[in-house]
C-alpha cells in the first residue's frame, strides 16, 4: 500500500467540537449488564424549553427516577426520545448543557426504530456511563438539560415528533419517551408497531446462498509465512502515516497463536515514549477490489498495556480503504472502526468511533463524513459488522445496530481491506518506560454485493470452520 496519512489521525476539530457530539442516524452499543436481584423499575420526566414548532434545536430535558424497591445501576438504562426526521438524509448532533450528575456520565446517540412511522423514523437514545452510580429507590437524577441538533444548523420541525409536548414546561411522568432496565423496556410506549408486545421479525439466521467471499482465519506461523502473501495479504513494513512520525511499521510484531481452538493475529504495538522507539503493526489485502456488500471481524481490543505505564493515545482499528486521488476527491471511500482506549482527538478516554468518509482535504485540513461514537470501554472481544447497500452503510457491535449513515458516502470505488493499531502521538504518556499493547483479530470475513445480518455472518463463519476452511478468496479482481 503507498505510504500516506489516513485522515482519521487528524480529525481533532471534528471530533472534539461538541460535549458529547453523535453525528447522522445511529443507536447506542452498549454491552449487557444484569439487572439488581431486587425488585427494579423506572419512570421517565420529561420537559422542554423549546416549545415552538420549529426550532434551532430540540431541548427535551429528562429525569430518570427508580419507582422499585431495589438500587437501579444507571449504566443499564436507556431512554428514547422519538422524532420524524427532517428529510431522508439529515444528520443530526447531540449535546448535553448541563446535568447533576455530570455530561461527562450522559451519552446520546441516535437510531432507527424497526418500524418507522409518520412521527417516529428516528430516536434520541441517553444512556449513562458507569460513572453516573447508582439510583436508591425513590431517588432521581435530577436535571439532563439535553438538546440536540441539525448537523447543518437549519431549523428542525418538532411539531411533527413523536415524544415532543410543547406544553410540558415543567417536569412531568411523559409516557411518549420509554425507558429500558437491561434491555427490557419498563416505561412508556413506543410509536405504534415498536412496542415489545409486538410480534417480533425474526432475522434470519441462514446466510444467502452463494456470493463471492473473502474469509480469513489467519491460520499462519510467522509474518514472514509464504501463505499470508499468497493468500493476498501484505504486512506491512514501509515507512509513512498515520501515527507518530519516525515510527516504524514493524512486522514482526504480527504473530499469530492458538486461542480456545481458533488461531488469532496479534498485533502489538510499543513504544518506550520516542519515536525512535514507537513499533506499529498494519495488515492489508494487497488487492483493492472490495466495495458494496458485508464486511465484518472478530477483533479484541485492549486498554491497558501488556506492561508498563497506561495512557498511551492508542488506535485499534478494523476498516476498508482506497486512495485519495487528489484533494477533495469525490471518489475517494474508507469506513472505520476505530477504538481509541485511553483517548485522543479532544477526547478524555475511551471511545468507539464508527466513521463514513465521502472525501478530505490534507493541508488546509477540511473533511466530509459522518460518524457515530460510544464512550465506554469496549475491551475484550467483539464482533464487528459493516454493510453497505445501494442507500445506507450500517455498522453493528455484538449483533447491535450502532450506526446508519447515509447514501452520501456510498463508495464510488473498491477499497482494501485492513486492520492497524498505532499512536496518535507521544503526549498520553511521557514516560520514557517501554510499554506495549495487542490488538488480536480472529477472523475476517467478505461478501461481495450480499447485506448479511449479524446472526447470518455467525453462521457463514460457523461454517467455514465445520468444513475446515482456514481460507477462500472468489471475489474477482478489479
């Protein structure tokens, strides 16, 4: 691959412009969590200071309150607030002003709900993070004053939303937002056809027949294993971008080893706080003939170092690529998931981003795409599903919806497939110290023109292995 700086490793004014900032239509991955032994339950206040039926943005101000007899984790709910999307396309950013128990302790995301209706094609999702603590029985949260906006800053329409009350001016029970404990759904109602009474739509499990596949399982012993390139692969060794400059992309940091029967790649990356020292890991199909259709891998992401001091500006990455041919190409095309655990960009601490980019501009730095984040720690494994259509492109985290972004960054042409882990910079830790992190890849898996539900890619993998497939690659060139 030519050497080049993805424009991911400069999206600092992008990614750090707003407190809490979800672009486009997209729904929270969070990872499953128990719920209290004792008895549980919530209800849901809601309030807004915008009450016209246009608006520069839309306030709706909420309180959670426990109404069980047991302590409510808040990392365990969820609240939708339902709206009607402006137009097909709209993207739309969400912030939070002011809260008791902290922004930094409140998420928003936005999603699709499975059945759109006149007034709901959209939902506003708040989750907590751990650090929001605990609801004793009869406690709240006191004030979220929440807002969310346009991504083009052009008046909303909240006159035609689902969970909007333009007479609700104080705090009040608000029966159009709903609330989950664990997943369950405990307060409120849905827009009609979205309640959990409805008949579920099961998806199917059985993948499509046919379909030109690239699958993976990275069944090698060394870097240096003749299969890796004759199966397509390049470890990458050339010097260049992202990452600290000076770095070396190091490939005999990409091992391979058993673990619970299947064979993983692991690539580390280290660093004694120099660049001198700084040791990258990329590994990429040397082919860029991947477009439309399903992509998806098992990848463990880690947030602290094998040893050594933590702090490190770490990316983990799973995406697809192609070049950029000149600056603000419209052709260009790359879909990410990058995991950041210790922060970077203007952000604090750990995040998933998902991004869609149309295109960039390197110097003066200017860039158009649209992305979704999760602020939460996601180590440990997870499977990571991407697909693209002819009108959207869909991101899922552990069979969860996590993003949908729009038509507009559709790509124009074929992209490789990667996987990277490098450093931002040297300022997340100074010291001096060697220190070094892994990023372990289980499978990889591509089909070609085909969207594939998650439960689908499981079974497709499943397959592989009972035939004893460690490797196939029919997509055609070109």
């Amino acid at each position: 691959m030519k050497s080049r700086n993805r424009p991911s490793r400069l999206r600092v004014a992008a990614a750090s412009s707003a407190v809490a900032v979800a672009l486009g239509a997209a729904g929270l991955a969070a990872l499953p969590v128990t719920a209290s032994a004792a008895a549980a339950d919530v209800a849901v206040q809601y309030r807004t200071s915008a009450t016209g039926a246009t608006a520069d943005q839309a306030e709706p101000w909420l309180k959670v309150r426990n109404t069980g007899d047991g302590a409510v984790q808040l990392s365990t709910v969820k609240v939708r607030y339902y709206f009607k999307a402006d137009s097909a396309g709209a993207g739309y950013r969400f912030a939070c002003s002011w809260a008791v128990k902290g922004c930094g302790n409140i998420t928003g995301t936005f999603g699709a709900p499975a059945h759109p209706t006149a007034t709901a094609d959209r939902y506003l999702e708040i989750g907590f993070t751990p650090g929001a603590g605990t609801l004793a029985p009869g406690a709240d949260t006191g004030d979220m004053q929440l807002r969310f906006h346009r991504a083009d800053w052009q008046s909303l329409r909240q006159s035609d939303d689902y969970s909007f009350g333009p007479a609700q001016t104080a705090y009040a029970d608000w029966s159009k937002v709903t609330a989950q404990l664990s997943g369950a759904t405990v307060w409120g109602t849905a827009p009609e056809g979205n309640d959990p009474t409805d008949p579920p739509t099961d998806p199917p499990t059985d993948p499509p027949t046919g379909g030109q596949s690239l699958f993976g399982d990275f069944d090698y012993t060394t870097s240096s294993d003749p299969r890796i390139a004759a199966h397509g692969w390049n470890v990458r060794s050339n010097s260049g971008g992202p990452g600290v400059p000076g770095a070396t992309w190091a490939p005999e940091n990409v091992t391979f080893a058993d673990s619970a029967g299947n064979s993983v790649m692991n690539l580390r990356t280290s660093t004694a706080g120099t660049p001198d020292s700084t040791r990258q890991t990329e590994v990429l199909t040397k082919a860029t003939k991947f477009k439309k259709g399903t992509y998806a891998a098992r990848v463990k992401f880690s947030d602290a170092p094998l040893s050594g001091p933590d702090g490190d500006h770490l990316v983990q990455t799973f995406f697809t690529i192609n070049d950029l041919t000149a600056p603000m190409a419209d052709d260009y095309a790359e879909y990410d998931f990058e995991y950041l655990p210790n922060g970077g960009w203007g952000e604090p601490s750990n995040i998933l981003y998902t991004t869609s980019w149309e295109t960039y501009n390197p110097d003066p730095w200017q860039a158009v795409n649209q992305h979704t984040e999760s602020r939460q720690s996601y180590a440990g494994w997870h499977d990571l599903v991407l697909t693209i259509d002819d009108s959207t492109i869909t991101y899922y985290v552990d069979g969860r919806l996590f993003g949908v972004h729009d038509a507009a960054y559709l790509p124009e042409r074929p992209m490789s497939i990667n996987f990277n882990q490098w450093l931002i910079d040297l300022a997340g830790q100074t010291a001096t110290t060697a220190r070094a992190y892994d990023q372990q890849v289980d499978f990889v898996l591509h089909v070609k023109d085909q969207v594939l539900t998650p439960a689908q890619v499981t079974a497709k993998v499943n397959a592989y292995r009972t035939a004893g497939t460690t490797f196939e690659d029919t997509v055609p060139a070109g």
